[in-house]
C-alpha cells in the first residue's frame, strides 16, 4: 500500500522528479519513503542472505545443536567439549550448502567455523581439518558403540 501521495509506487517532488518510494510508518502516520536501484538490490540481496541463514541454522538445528546467537552472517553456539566435534562438523556442512530454493548454485557458499571459550578468543579451524575431526568422531562413536 502506497502513500496517498504516491501513485504505483511514483512520487514527484515539489521539483517535478520522480522518485519511486515506499510508505514508511513515522510518528502516527505513513510518509513516503524514497528508495533508488541500489538500495533496492542492497535490500533485495540481504533479504535472500538471511533467507539462506535461516534455512541453515534449521538443518544444524535439525541435528540437534542450538543455535545461541546471529552476528550479521553468522550463527553462534555454546556447547560442552563432548558435543563440540558434532557441533563443529554440523556448522562445516550445513554452512556450506545451498538451499534447495537456489537450484544450481552448487559451491556458492563457504564457510569458516570459530572455537573458542569466548567471542573475542576465536581461533578459526583450518579447513583441512574437518576430515580428522569427521575421523575422530567416527573412531569415538565406534568405540562407544
């Protein structure tokens, strides 16, 4: 729904220009709200960013580790030293991968995954280990098992 100033989202300043705009709710009213082409695509590409963010926090969710925090484009845990080789691996995959509502984009995304005992303490996890860390888990589920 457009301002009572606007129509179709078209609105002309008392220059003349035209300027395509939004309602905004300010104070006990709408006013319209300018927006140009690269505000719209920053809005467009956020909005599909965080669409993405939460189709994965679902899928590591789904693996039974919560989700604590968002922080911009990531996604924060707290969890004991015997879930966190789970946590770590469920973060790596699911981070990684493409939603099924973007078909072909297949190694779009990557991701880093944190450890630390705090947020300011982060040490990131070398990509190269997440293979000895899926071994790892195997070996202690096995002998567990």
């Amino acid at each position: 729904v457009f301002n009572k100033f606007a129509e179709n989202g078209r609105y002309y300043d008392d220059k003349g220009k035209l300027n395509y705009v939004y309602d905004q709710w300010k104070g006990r009213g709408f006013e319209p709200k300018r927006i140009w082409g690269s505000a719209l695509a920053e809005n467009l590409c956020q909005a599909l960013s965080f669409a993405i963010l939460k189709w994965q926090a679902m899928c590591i969710q789904a693996d039974c580790y919560q989700i604590n925090l968002n922080i911009h484009d990531e996604w924060a845990g707290v969890y004991s030293r015997d879930k966190l080789k789970g946590a770590i691996l469920s973060f790596h995959r699911h981070m990684s991968r493409v939603p099924p509502f973007l078909p072909k984009a297949d190694g779009l995304l990557e991701c880093e995954v944190d450890v630390g005992l705090n947020y300011a303490e982060f040490t990131t996890i070398p990509n190269s280990a997440f293979e000895e860390i899926n071994k790892e888990l195997n070996s202690e589920h096995n002998t567990t098992s």
